[in-house]
C-alpha cells in the first residue's frame, strides 16, 4: 500500500514538473518528463509494484533466485569445461582437425599463434622466373 502510494505522488509530482516544462514552450522536454513521470503509474495499475514488494520480502523468492543462480553457474561451468576439452583435442590431433590441403605438410596442420619468420634470401624462385620469361619481362 505504502510502494503504491509513493509511486502514485512521483507520477503527480512529474506531471507538475512537466506541465511547468510545457508552459515555459519546452514542448519536447514536457512530453519526456511527462512519459517519464507515467511509468511509476503504470507500473502500480499493472500490479507489478505489488508483485516486487511481495517478491522482495519472499524468503521463498530468494531461495529461488539463489536456485537460478547455482543452475547458471553449473551451465557455465560445464560450457568452460566443454571449450578446454575441445582446445586439447584440437591441439593434440584428435578427431576434429581442421580442413588442410592432401598434400600439405605437417608444420602447416599445427596451430601456432606465433607469426612465421622471413623467408631466407637464397629461396628458390624459380616459378616466379619462369612466369616473368613467359610475359617477357
């Protein structure tokens, strides 16, 4: 009763405010207030403020919400379990390799998080010698 009065004198103590805001030619800024100073209304003729006071003082309320919480903190749990299993399985060559050409080599299937280093200068360029001597270059 009391939560219900409360809220019923700030959505008329708004609605002053806002009537002030549109006298003074602030139309946009009255009509926000007045939206604003509504919600409060809205919410005791809903019956939700009547619900959140019961639900506030409901050790069985609480009880439920620790029960939510212990049900989250399983599911995420289990879900960093699943990714660091996954990770191993990845990194040790299990059953879900990633898709690499059949003729690739093996340091091209690792998984390295370092950059590869500079070519050496004496590399073999013969294909891009012979690309160029076809185009005559």
């Amino acid at each position: 009763m009391l939560a219900e009065t409360i809220c019923s004198a700030v959505s008329a103590a708004g609605l002053g405010i806002a009537a002030i805001t549109a006298y003074r030619k602030k139309f946009l800024s009255a009509a926000r207030i007045a939206a604003y100073s509504l919600v409060p209304l809205g919410l005791v003729m809903t019956g939700a403020v009547e619900w959140l006071v019961d639900t506030a003082f409901s050790p069985v309320a609480w009880a439920g919400f620790g029960v939510l919480g212990v049900a989250w903190l399983l599911f995420m749990s289990t879900r960093a379990v699943e990714r660091r299993r996954a990770g191993r399985e990845v990194t040790a060559g299990g059953a879900e390799q990633r898709a690499v050409a059949p003729a690739a080599s093996a340091p091209s299937r690792a998984v390295t998080s370092k950059p590869k280093a500079a070519q050496p200068a004496g590399e073999d360029f013969s294909d891009i010698e012979a690309i160029l001597k076809k185009h005559g270059i």
